[in-house]
C-alpha cells in the first residue's frame, strides 16, 4: 500500500505542485524583500534631504538672528544719543537728534525686526534675548516640521524587514531542495524528503505571513 503511494501519479503531480508553489512563494518573498529594501533606500534618502534642509534653515536663521541683533544694538546705541542730545539743551543737538529720530532711529528698527519692538525680547541689564529671537524664527519656519529621525527610523524598521524575509528565502531554498529531491528520489526515502521539504515550506509561508503582519502593524498600515 505504501508503495503504491510512494510511486503514484498523483504523488508525481503534488511534488510537481509543492515545486512551483514553493517557487512562486519564493519569487513573492524575493520581491517583498527588493521592496523592502528600496524602501530603506528611500527613507534614507528622504531622511538626509530633511536633515540638510533643517541645517540650511538652522544656519540662515542664526544669521538672522545675528544680523537683527547687530542692528538693534545700532538702534539702542543711536536712541541713547538721540536722548543725549535732546537732553543737551543746545539747539544744534536738539535739531540733529530730531533727524536722527525721524529717519535714521525708524530704519534701524525695521531691520533689527521685532527685537526692538516686542518687550519678550529686552533682558533686565538692557541686552537682546538672541536664543529667544532664534527659537522662535526657529518655530516660524518651515522645515520645523521636518523630521529626519522619523525617516530614519523608518529606514531602519525596513531594513529589518529585509534582513527577515532574506532568512526566508534562504528557508524556501532549503524546501525547493528537499521537494526536488523528493522528485529524484525512489522508495520509501521520497516520503521523507517531501514531507521534510513540505514541511520547509509551511515553516517559510508561516514566517513570511508572520513577518508581514509583524511590520504592518508596527508601521500602523503603511506598506
């Protein structure tokens, strides 16, 4: 009776089956594995552009911030001469601070922005909240929302991904073996070497649908 199994044509045909099925399955993991890891490439990528545009947003900001506190000590320094002047009694420095006020005092505010204009930013000894300043076109700008850690993470979780379902192809490999030598084989050892090999490849389908699930849920959904 066994025998008969053994050497039936219907053993010939699940052979021939569990062969392509596990041929197919292998070419299905290979290509999640390919998509995985174009998906850490691009994470990568997408993380390292984020980053740089945060440095060049960081970067032009201090020079802003810089430039507006260069100008509000200008525009204190003016306005403590203007008052000197108005102080002074004579009218020569009375009629100069008049200019000063009325067109070079109102200037200098515009470029030293809101330092100048906002009480949030005046120190109690009279000096400029630059860090302030800073933090808050910091806040104002838009790759504020940027975020390269996020991407790298996400880099990270697909190469994971990769790294796991590249252990599964080498476990279907190692069933295709096993099934293509069942074929080869004779006698009551073909038996045993499908059922190794069938075995392989249930093990490998229950990883692959196990890790699939595993990231999907980690990553919330996202493919």
């Amino acid at each position: 009776m066994l025998k008969r199994i053994i050497e039936s044509s219907r053993l010939e045909i699940f052979i021939a089956a569990m062969i392509a099925l596990a041929s197919i399955t292998t070419a299905l993991v290979t290509w999640r594995a390919s998509m995985a890891g174009s998906q850490a490439g691009d994470a990568i990528r997408q993380g390292l552009i984020d980053a740089v545009k945060q440095q060049a947003s960081t970067n032009e900001n201090w020079k802003k911030t810089y430039e507006e506190g260069g100008y509000a000590q200008t525009y204190a320094a003016t306005l403590a001469q203007i008052e000197a002047f108005e102080k002074s009694g004579e009218s020569a420095a009375e009629a100069q601070a008049k200019n000063l006020r009325q067109y070079l005092l109102p200037s200098l505010q515009l470029f030293s922005q809101n330092l100048t204009s906002d009480p949030k930013y005046l120190k109690s000894d009279g000096t400029y909240d630059l860090e302030q300043r800073f933090a808050d076109l910091q806040a104002q700008s838009p790759s504020s929302s940027l975020d390269p850690e996020a991407s790298f993470k996400a880099a990270d979780m697909y190469g994971a991904e990769q790294r796991w379902l590249t252990m599964d192809i080498v476990l279907l490999a190692i069933s295709l073996f096993w099934l293509a030598f069942a074929e080869l084989n004779t006698g009551r050892s073909r038996l045993f070497t499908l059922l190794i090999g069938v075995g392989l490849y249930l093990i490998s389908l229950t990883w692959f649908g196990v890790v699939e699930i595993a990231f999907l849920v980690i990553r919330g959904g996202a493919l």
